[in-house]
C-alpha cells in the first residue's frame, strides 16, 4: 500500500515531533520535516508532497507567503494550515489563499488525521471547534475579508515590503493593474499609505513584523 507523503512544516521541534509521531503512529504517512517556510518551499520542491501541513505563524518568509509560493507553482497543491489561530478573519484568509484545510493547535490531534483524510478526497476541512465557532457572532466578515483572492495575494505582497513593480512581476501582470488593485485595497481596508497597510497586516496577523 502507497504512503501518502505529508510535509510538515512548522519553526518549533517539539510541535513537529509530537505530529510527526502521529503521522507516524498510522502506518499511512511518510512524513518530511521543515523548521522554517524558506526550507519548506524547498522540501516541496524536492519531495512532491501529497500533502502539505503549515503554521502560518512563522519567522522569516512566514506561512503565508509559502502558501502562496506553493499554489503559484501548483494550483492543486493540497495544503492544511495548522495554527494558534482560531478567529473566523484568519480562516477566511486562508481559503482565499486556496489552502484545503484548517486545523487549530487547540484541537485534538485526532483532528489532523481527520483533515489529511479528508483533504486526500478533495474535501476541505475545518477543525470542529472551528465550525462551532463560525456560526457564532464573531464569524462577521471583517475588512479583510472584503478583498477578492486577487487583492488579497496583492495585499499580503505589499505588506511584505514588495514594491507595486516587484508584485506586477510576481503575480504577472501589468504595473498598471497591480497599481489599480493597490488603490482598491487600501480604500476598502481604510488606510491613506503602505506603511499604514503594513501595520494592519501585523496587526491581524497576515504577516508577522
């Protein structure tokens, strides 16, 4: 019976070693490990994972801009997020990003193997204290939430530091258009400047500072 391949990507050893034991403990997996999204990009690269587990919450490139490397390389990627965060704004955020699941650091771990499975049938996946809480109030769609998929990468891009040339080249189109998108997502996000867009980014946890 062929293992699916998982990578697993997250910056604290103890995490990684208490899912890859997991994994592991299934009989179903080979599991790859990446202590950071830089090297995760590269294991993805190099091994084709079947599926790719991720903190979003990472120094460095961060889990944000890994996914969107990955899909940008492959649209059908299967990508789960794994992560402290359990508000309705960053889940949203996900999706818009294409990932196929989310999973919270909270839930049982039981959880991921649910997700895995799931994700491996082209389901998507969230976690059930997740889909317990998005139907409560705070599941209101935020600013954020607001942007299309498009603005979104643009957004996270520009929060990064990227400049409206290096983002046109990245994603492939024009600096005109990018320069469109710019305007349009710092007039729905309520900020006069990219330093301003900066800082909202942080502030919910986009990108980290």
């Amino acid at each position: 019976m062929k293992h699916t391949k998982i990578l697993l990507v997250d910056d604290h050893e103890v995490v990684r070693a208490g899912f890859k034991s997991l994994l592991l403990s299934n009989g179903q997996y080979d599991v790859i490990e990446a202590g950071s999204a830089e090297l995760g990009y590269k294991a993805y690269i190099e091994h084709h994972p079947d599926i790719v587990v991720c903190d979003i919450n990472m120094p460095g490139m961060g889990g944000t801009e890994l996914i969107r490397r990955i899909k940008a390389r492959d649209d059908k990627a299967k990508i789960i997020v794994l992560s402290m965060y359990d508000d309705a704004s960053h889940v949203e955020n996900m999706k818009k990003l294409g990932v196929n699941g989310y999973v919270t650091k909270r839930s049982a771990p039981t959880e991921l193997l649910a997700a895995i499975n799931a994700v491996s049938k082209h389901h998507l996946y969230l976690s059930n204290d997740l889909t317990e809480k998005s139907s409560g109030s705070d599941a209101r769609p935020s600013d954020i939430n607001a942007l299309s998929k498009r603005e979104f990468e643009i957004f996270v891009l520009l929060a990064q530091g990227r400049a409206v040339t290096e983002v046109a080249s990245d994603l492939n189109i024009s600096p005109k258009t990018a320069s469109n998108h710019r305007d349009n997502i710092m007039n729905k996000l309520g900020v006069k400047n990219l330093v301003e867009l900066s800082r909202y980014a942080i502030r919910h946890g986009v990108v980290t500072a």
